[in-house]
C-alpha cells in the first residue's frame, strides 16, 4: 500500500463482484453511486420539505467523487455556495482546498456535502427541525458512498456524528460513526470549521495540524472497516487471492497491511 489517497475504494462491494456479501454497496459500481447521487441531487434541488426553501437561490446537494472513501461535511450553505449551487466556493471553501492541498488532495477526489442543503437566511444557525427535515439526504448520500471516514467541518456537523462532543476537545479526534447514520463501519474525524480558522490564526494553526492527521485517520478507518467486513463470512474463501489458504482470522488483521512509512 502507499500514500493513502482518498479515492482508492475498492476494497469492498465496489469491484468484487457478487459474492461481495452483506456489506456490499447498495450500488454497486461507481457509475451506479454516480447515477443514484445525481437521483438525489435532483430531487434536492427541487425539495421544499422545510422553511430554508423559500430563502434559497440555488440548492446545495454537494459534489465529489462517488468512488471516494472521504466525504467531508460542512453546516449549510453560505452567500456563495447558494448562488452558484456548489458546496464549500467561498473563502471557507478555499481554505479548504488550501487545506487539502497540503496532503496532496484536490477536492475533486473527495465528496464535500453540508447537514443542510439550502442557505439559512442571513447564515444563521440551522434550526433543529430543519436539519431533521434535510436528514434523510445525507443519510442516503453516506449510504451510496460508503465511506471509510466522514470529516466534519465544524460543531453543528460534529454535533450529526459525535453528539455530545465539543469541538475544542474533539477537534483532531474520531470516533466510531453510528450505522444509522448511513455510513456503516465508518469513523468520524472533526475539524474546526474553515470558516472559524478564517477568524482566528490560533484555529488556522490548529485546523492545518488536525488535517495533517486525516491520512492517519483514513488508514485506521480502512483497516477497522476491512476488520468488520472481512470476519463473519459464510464463504471464506470467495473473495481472496488464489495464493491466500483461507478468510484470515480477524484477529490476524491489524497492522498487517501497514507500511510504517507513510508521515
Ligand atoms: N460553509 C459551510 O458550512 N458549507 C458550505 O458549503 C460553505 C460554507
Ligand atoms: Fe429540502 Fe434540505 Fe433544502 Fe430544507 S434544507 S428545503 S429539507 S433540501
């Protein structure tokens, strides 16, 4: 293995076939995620299930790469992202690719979404029954993509995914995401968001340390997420090498893959 890149999606369900197992995505392929996350792009776009409806030019579904293992998710969208309909383009968004930049990835390589997908008026805070009614898109969104690791961008997407935490402890941590979420055997990794590293050099400091932690993170969300899929398996041999003898036992997993070179 080398450099952890975040588009490398294929150890499970993507390429392997029928007898991928219970695991597998729901769709398959990377042409089918593409076509089931434009499915729900469009119907964003047309959704009037809450207020931030009335309030919005353009509806914010999110873009990325389907094949990605990395899905980063910011609050809602600002002044910029509602006019042109695109997550993340302002100067938060820049930073970010700023940030991304420094571990060698482009935006384009990962999926970048919000809680919320339409504007809140004056970009205030998205109110709780709002992020309820937008839920079910990121749900279905984590579900399709099936990510080995979710990066939140600040509190208010920290808050989906590690509830209770607070973002000055847990900024540069993950944790294990909740299956109900969409993103099953997943992890969780939160950084401030960009647009509070804008205020403050101390949280830009600090934002561009966490980063430098995410090929870690994403190395450790794959190796827990290859652990959950590989152990349980009522056909042991149907996915491995011809040379492996049998399913490894689970316990033989860690560290096993890990080259000890990457930071
Ligand atoms: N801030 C967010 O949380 N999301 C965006 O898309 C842009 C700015
Ligand atoms: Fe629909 Fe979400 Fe926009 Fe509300 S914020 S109108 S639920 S897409």
């Amino acid at each position: 293995m080398t450099e952890p890149t975040p588009a490398s999606v294929a150890v499970v369900g993507s390429s392997d076939g029928p007898d991928a197992g219970p695991h597998a995505h729901p769709a398959r392929t990377a042409a089918e995620r593409k076509a089931a996350l434009d499915a729900i792009a469009a119907e964003v776009r047309t959704c009037r299930l809450c207020p931030l409806a009335a309030g919005r030019t353009l509806a914010v579904p999110g873009e990325g790469d389907a094949d990605t293992e990395v899905v980063f998710v910011g609050e809602g969208p600002g002044y910029n992202e509602d006019r042109q309909g695109r997550p993340f383009v302002g100067r938060a968004g820049e930073l970010l690719v700023r940030m991304l930049a420094t571990l060698g990835w482009r935006r384009e390589e990962v999926f970048i979404t919000n809680v919320v997908k339409c504007r809140p008026p004056d970009n205030r805070d998205p109110e709780p029954a709002e992020i309820a009614a937008c839920a079910p898109y990121l749900h279905r969104q984590l579900e399709i993509l099936d990510p080995a690791l979710v990066v939140t961008l600040g509190r208010h997407s920290m808050g989906r995914f590690m509830p209770g935490a607070r973002i000055g402890a847990a900024h540069g941590t993950m944790a294990a995401m909740e299956p109900a979420t969409g993103a099953r055997d997943a992890l969780v990794y939160a950084l401030y968001h960009p647009a509070a590293a804008l205020r403050s050099t101390e949280v830009e400091r600090q934002s561009y340390a966490d980063v430098a932690g995410i090929p870690a993170a994403l190395l450790e969300a794959r190796q827990r997420r290859d652990l959950a899929r590989s152990t349980p398996r009522s056909e042991p041999a149907a996915r491995q090498s011809p040379e492996a003898p049998d399913a490894p036992d689970a316990s033989q997993l860690p560290e096993a893959s890990e080259p000890p070179t990457l930071f």
